[in-house]
C-alpha cells in the first residue's frame, strides 16, 4: 500500500462523531479536499514512477552489453538520497509520515542494480585484459578522460587517457593491470572476491558528506553522486604445456599425459584493486600486489623498533598517548555509544582500536575461528588467539606517531574493501599505502548475534626499489636476449670513456683537463663545417682529420631521425627515441646503445599493421622521419666530412702522409679524438638494427616471415635491405632515399 492511497482511505473514510460536531467535521472535510485531490495526483505519478523503474530494470536485465548508467537511471538513483528528500517535497512529506517502506525497498533495488553493473564493468575491463584487447581500445572504452591510474609497481600515478595508453603499451607483462604481451597468451587474471557500492548505497551522513565536498553548481555535485566503487581481490593463473618448476608455479590441477594443460596459480601473484566509477567509466585505479618470497616479515619491524622507543617518547608529548595500549576510558566510551554493527562501522572501528593501539579492543572484532592474511608474512594468522599475538608484536615495534588512515571503503552486507595510508604525526608517508579486504559473518554468544571479521587480506604497498620498470627491461632481454649485446658494450664505453685510465689515451673525463673542454668546444664552433667554410672570424682551427671525423660521425647520428617511426603512440620506447637522438649529437654512442638495448620491438606490437605517417609521436617528427631528401642531404655531408678531412688547411696541415701522421700522433693523446673512432666502429655494427622493423613498417617484412624463416625481405627491395643493412653510412643513405613511405591518412 503506497503512502498515497493510505493518505485517500485515512481522509475518505466516515467517522462516527457526535451530532455537535458534524458541521465542524465537514468543514473540516471540505479543508482537506485539496490535499485529498493532491494525494491522488501523487500517488498516480508514483504508480507512473515504479513502472518507469519496472521498465528500466527489465531493459537492464535484457541487455547484453553493461550499460552505463541513463539520466532516468540515475534519477531514480538519486531519489533515495538525503539530497532528494530536500529537493523534492514529495519525498519529504512522505519521510514527515514516518512511512518510507515503498521509498526503501526502491532504494534496495537501485542499489543491487547499481552494484550490479559497477562489478559487471570491472569483471568486463578484466575479461578484456585476459583476452588481450589493445590498449588503446582498452582504455576508450572503459576509462575516464581524466583517469587516475595508480599502479604501486611503479613509482608515479598516470594521468590521463593519453598517458595511460603509452603505459600499457609500453610495459604490457610488467604486472597485470598493464596487461599482458601478445605473445604469452597463457597468463590470465583470476578474480577471486569482489565487491561493489554506489553513491545510493551509501549513509545519509556519508552521503551528505559526498555532495558537500564540491563547492559548485548542481550539476557538478550530481556528478559526484553518480559515483560507484569496487574493491577486487585477485591472483594470476597460468596455461602452459611444459611442467614448471615448484618455484615458478603452483600446481592447482591435474596433469594428463601429454605433459600439463591445466591451469597454475602462479605465486605471489596476488592482488587488491580499488575502483571507482563515475558515469559508467572508471575514474581512479589503486593496484597493489603482494611482495614476492621470501617476504619481509619481521624484518622491517625490527627496524621499526630500533627507532620506536625515539619516536615514542616526543610522540605521548606531543598527542597524549601514552603507547600502553589502553586508550582513554572516555574515547572508548565514546566508540560504545556510535558502535554499529556494519562491515564499513566494522573496518573504522579496527582501524581506530589499532590507531590507539588497543589491540583487545581490536581483536574482538575477528570472528574467533578467523583468518587474516597479511602479505607481508609467508603464512596467514588463524584464530583470533594467533591473530591478537601478531597484532601485539607490531604493536611493540610500531611508533606510536604511526597511525592507519582509511582513506574509503566499499561495503556491502557481508564484505568489504578499505582502501588506506600510514600517518606520521598527521603527515603521511611516502610508499605506506594498501588494501584490504574483509568478509563478515554472525557470531553469537549469550543470546545476541554481532557481525565480526571472518576473513581478511592485507596488501601493503612494495618500498623502493619499484619492480615495474625493472621487469618492462628484464621482459625485454628475456624475449630478446641479443639485446646484451648492446647492453654490454654501453657499460664497457660508459667506463671506458668517462672513467679508465690508459685503455685509451688521454687524461679520463673526470680529469676535467682543460685542453679536452677547449677542443669539444671548437669542434662544436665548427658544427657541419659551416663555420669554417664560410671563414667566419669566431671559427677556430682545428685539425681538419679531427674536424672531418667529428661531423661525419654527427651526420651518420642525425640520419637515424629518417627512423623516428619507431616511437608512435602504440609503440613506445622506455628512452623516447627523440631525446635520444638530440643526445646522439653530444654523446654519440653513449646515447645510442642504451636506446637500442630497450626500444620496443617491432615484432612486439605489430601484426600485419599499418603504419601511417600521422601515428609517429610528434607534428615535427612526422615531418623529418618521412623527409625524402634527408638521406641525400646527411650523406652528402658526410662525403664533405670526407674531403674536407683530406683536402682542407693544406697550408697549416700539408698533404695526405703529413696530416695523417699529424693525426695519428694526436689520437695518442686525446681521449675525445679515440673515442670518435670507437664510435664510428659502434655505428657500423648496429645502423642495421634499425632496417628491418623500418621495412616492416612499410609492408616490406612480416613478422611471420622474420620469426618463422629467419630470412627478411621481399622480392625488389632485398637488394635495398643488404645496402642499408651492410654497407656504413653511405648504405643507410640511400635506404632512406629509396624506400617507400609510409601511407598518410589525408
């Protein structure tokens, strides 16, 4: 029975009153016509209300995509909100009749449904990671323009779609939420727990506290309440039809005869995410994995306490505490009278009981059969007895300055996930954030049945050294082990050059001489030998050999920009290729190798795509990569590098013998000098890992070809590839004059 129609009968229905006063009853009957015909027009437009939700929940259930949430979704939403019964006086008037059970079971509903399609979209964005979709369509599709996506693997928090996208891209197989490789196929994530809320689920107080905390107009406050959260607790699994090894892999199923096809847990591996929602996109990602084995465990406690006793003191100074674990009769007094026994009460009441380091208090809020897991140790606590040891051992090694701040939960009636940070005297602390997530069940005792702490898991955030762009470099070398080449001569030319004494000649660089800072700044004078051809006065002399050698090898730098299509936005580099090729023109080949040993591979991101010249990172990269004359011009300046070191100052330097003489004797000295010729032997050796992925990218090689026969090239254009591939400078030069270009989208 809707409030409407209880308010018809209560005002339709005949009373037997005295005869002195009927008159007094039929005005009073005639005053309450108005609101009588006013009930009856809400109680028709509340009829109209519920099949409109009845509508919009069938539809939703029908539907085999996740919706998003509809403008008349999140109105109903929004009925059931502190915030609605103040702007609509309907919703008021019925909450002043103190007979709100239609407006509640409503409010359930949309609860349920929201809570539906929040886990429906994350268990969709994983089922897309699992099944490889590329990035870029990855996060189109499920995330805010203005997403926040923190991932503690690595360092600093990504903003944006565009960042975002370059992410995964980039260290795809780094951890799970980056998504995996193409290539291993065979490692899926695993949800294992998950649970959901929306902004209709929450408090009135919690509510009243979301829409309040933007000073804006209507719409933007609206857009705060159209939010949903998720909390998913998960691990990987893996496929794979060779056995692994007992450290690699933890058997979970059968193995058949032909060797294993069933799926591994894979250790370690285990994980809490924290979502939130707005407008059926994803707003803010929080990723937090278990350390690997062997875990820390009382490790850093002991650290913790060799400095507590320090902290303790000037902490009960300044805050009151006194880190016996007692508390104050009066703050526990205080929890007693707000106690409320939901998951989300629940989770602030042992965070607050841990906070003043009231660990009994703390403690009885765990089932007394529970498991809590904390990742930080190789094994779960069982028992609330096991349980309240550990908690009183990180008690005594813990600052008492150190407090837990719950930073959100999502909650629902039997679960739930926090998301937190650790304080040090109200300021937070670098690399101390975590999740949790918690079950519930009823525990009886003397006749009164109380919810408490079933199960629970802690993820606390890994401490420097961050794993994600260590295993982006290592994934690197294990798919392509060649790469150690180049990995291994950069530290040999890094030492040699900056550091050794007499493997080459010449004072080492930090001998800061004054003679090698004079001679790298004349040959800079003399860049591309315009300086000297046009005589101007400012232009040094230099000795033409060294002149000759230093702006061939600059050249051959500068003609890698006709590469630049190997940094685009689906294909990134750990070392944007662009800011390593400015450093080329300084460093030559202490640039180069570190660029070589971790770009991203061709054969990693491409199957049969098309590259166009719009996709190259960068307007005025597209423009010099794909600039036709730019090989003719670079390797014509290095044929005038050549003459010019033969031919040039002939009165100061004489003929060929004499100035080669001439030479030799200064490359025994001059460390800059030696090293140019050490840099002219890299360059030949590695101007060919460029050719073939440049030739892929135009259609020339495929991928399948390369891996499968180990041959490249295609009909016409072998000729052209052994020319770029074998032939120094020159060869690359007329590569990048012949080749085709890429297509362009206009």
């Amino acid at each position: 029975m809707t409030v409407a129609m209880a308010m018809a009968m209560e005002l339709s229905r005949p009373h037997r009153q005295p005869q002195p006063q009927r008159q007094r009853q039929r005005q009073q009957f005639r005053n309450a016509k108005p609101l009588l015909l006013l009930s009856v027009a809400i109680m028709i437009m509340e009829q109209l209300h519920l099949n409109n939700a009845f509508v919009a929940t069938s539809r939703r259930r029908s539907a085999s995509i996740i919706p998003s949430p509809s403008p008349a979704r999140l109105a109903i939403t929004r009925i059931s909100s502190s915030r609605s019964m103040i702007s609509n006086p309907w919703n008021f008037f019925k909450r002043e009749n103190n007979n709100c059970q239609t407006n509640k079971n409503d409010a359930k509903g949309d609860e349920n449904n929201d809570n539906e399609w929040g886990e429906q979209l994350i268990q969709s964005y994983i089922t897309s990671i699992n099944s490889r979709e590329e990035p870029s369509t990855l996060v189109q599709r499920y995330f805010d323009d203005n997403v926040t996506f923190i991932d503690t693997s690595f360092y600093n928090p990504i903003y944006g779609k565009e960042a975002l996208t370059k992410h995964l891209y980039l260290h795809a197989g780094s951890s799970a939420l980056s998504t995996f490789p193409k290539s291993s196929r065979d490692v899926s994530i695993v949800i294992d727990d998950i649970v959901s809320s929306s902004a209709s689920s929450l408090s009135e107080s919690s509510f009243s506290s979301l829409i309040e905390k933007d000073v804006g107009n209507d719409v933007a406050k609206e857009e705060d309440i159209r939010a949903s959260k998720v909390c998913v607790l998960y691990h990987l699994e893996a496929t794979t039809t060779t056995t692994p090894s007992s450290a690699a892999t933890e058997k979970t199923t059968t193995i058949n005869s032909d060797g294993p096809t069933e799926r591994y847990n894979i250790p370690d591996t285990s994980a809490i995410t924290f979502y939130h929602l707005q407008n059926g996109k994803i707003m803010r990602v929080f990723d937090v994995t278990e350390p690997p084995s062997p875990k820390p465990g009382d490790s850093g406690l002991r650290l913790l306490k060799s400095v507590s006793s320090i902290m303790k003191l000037s902490t009960a100074l300044d805050n009151g505490i006194s880190g016996d674990g007692t508390g104050t009769g009066e703050e526990e007094e205080e929890d007693k009278r707000k106690y409320d026994a939901t998951p989300r009460s629940i989770i602030e009441q042992y965070f607050t009981a841990w906070n003043r380091r009231n660990i009994s208090d703390a403690s009885l809020l765990f089932a007394t059969d529970c498991s809590m897991k904390d990742m930080q140790y190789d094994t779960a606590f069982h028992g609330r007895k096991d349980l309240t040891k550990h908690l009183l051992r990180v008690k005594d090694c813990l600052p008492a300055s150190f407090n837990f701040v719950v930073d959100d939960i999502v909650s629902t009636s039997n679960k739930a996930g926090a998301l937190w940070h650790v304080e040090n005297n109200g300021s937070p602390l670098a690399f101390t954030r975590g999740c949790s997530f918690y079950t519930f069940d009823e525990q009886k005792g003397d006749g009164i049945s109380t919810k408490v702490i079933q199960t629970g898991i802690e993820i606390p955030e890994k401490a420097p050294p961050k794993m994600g762009y260590i295993r982006t470099l290592v994934g690197k070398f294990e798919e392509e082990p060649i790469r150690l080449l180049p990995a291994i001569l950069w530290v040999a030319y890094m030492y040699i050059l900056f550091f050794s004494d007499g493997i080459l000649p010449g004072a080492n660089v930090l001998a800061l001489e004054q003679r090698t800072w004079e001679e790298v700044r004349d040959l800079s004078l003399n860049f591309f030998l315009v300086a000297p051809m046009l005589k101007l006065p400012f232009s040094p002399v230099v000795h033409p050999m060294l002149e000759g050698v230093f702006n061939f090898l600059l050249s051959w730098a500068a003609m890698f920009a006709g590469f630049l299509s190997d940094e685009r936005k689906d294909k990134p580099n750990l070392l944007p290729f662009g800011f390593m090729l400015v450093g080329m023109q300084f460093l030559t080949s202490g640039f180069l190798l570190p660029y070589l040993f971790t770009r991203t591979s061709e054969s990693n991101s491409m199957e049969e795509t098309v590259v166009y010249q719009e996709d190259i990172d960068g307007a005025l990269q597209q423009k010099i990569a794909e600039w036709r004359p730019l090989g003719s011009f670079l390797g014509g300046v290095g044929a005038l590098s050549i003459a010019w070191a033969l031919f040039s100052r002939y009165d100061e330097f004489g003929g060929f013998d004499e100035r080669y003489k001439s030479f030799i004797d200064l490359l025994s000295i001059d460390r800059v000098g030696s090293s140019f010729i050490v840099d002219l032997v890299i360059f030949a050796l590695f101007q060919s890992w460029f050719v073939d992925d440049d030739m892929m990218r135009r259609g020339i090689v495929s991928a399948q070809v390369r891996e499968e026969s180990g041959t490249v090239g295609a009909g016409e254009w072998e000729i052209l590839r052994n020319v770029a591939k074998y032939i120094p400078f020159f060869g690359l030069a007329v590569y990048l004059s012949l080749r085709p270009s890429l297509p362009s989208r206009r």
